[in-house]
C-alpha cells in the first residue's frame, strides 16, 4: 500500500515533498521551493505525518532513496535530497535549471 501510494505521488511532471509539519528541514525545503513560480499542480506537499502507513511510508523512501527521514524531494521519480541538499541547489542557482528542464514552473 505505502509502495503504490508513494509511485503514485512521483509519477507525472511536478515536484512532490514528502514531509512532516514539526521538522525544520522539511520547513527548509518548503520555503526554498515557495520561491518558485509553479503551475498550478505541479508542486505536491505531501503530509505523512498522520498516516496509518507513515512508517511503511519512510520505510518505501528509504528502498528507493538510501534516506528514511523526511523531507524527501523528488522531481518526477528522481529524488533531488532533503531539505540541506534542495537549499544547497538552490544556492548554486541549479534548482531553477532542474526544474525549468521538467517545465513546471509559470
């Protein structure tokens, strides 16, 4: 169930954050990408913090993307990192190229 829930939230052209409300990395990450200009769906916060399947939840990100903590950031199914790595390519002016390249930005 949290495996079908997860590929469904990453498929397509958009952003996804998978996050927890009361962590300050997954605030990081949300205020890095609140900079962007996106169309309109094609950024997906993603709150699992009151989940049944939390747990399998982390416990999928882990499998696919080597971290179980949140955030995870993923554009489309590549997962870019946590919330230090998407500040970090935002810094290096990388972020915006990434994700102009997908085309979900306005």
């Amino acid at each position: 169930m949290a495996q079908e829930f997860v590929k469904a939230q990453i498929k397509g052209d958009r952003v996804v954050l998978f996050l927890k409300p009361s962590c300050p990395y997954c605030t990081l990450a949300k205020d890095v990408l609140s900079k962007y200009n996106f169309k309109p769906g094609h950024l997906e916060l993603v709150d699992i913090s009151a989940r049944e399947d939390m747990s399998s939840i982390q416990d999928y990100l882990q499998e696919i993307t080597g971290a179980r903590t949140v955030p995870r950031v993923f554009i489309g199914e590549t997962c870019i990192g946590g919330g230090s790595d998407v500040a970090e390519l935002d810094r290096k002016g990388q972020l915006d190229g990434m994700l102009r390249h997908i085309k979900v930005l306005q």
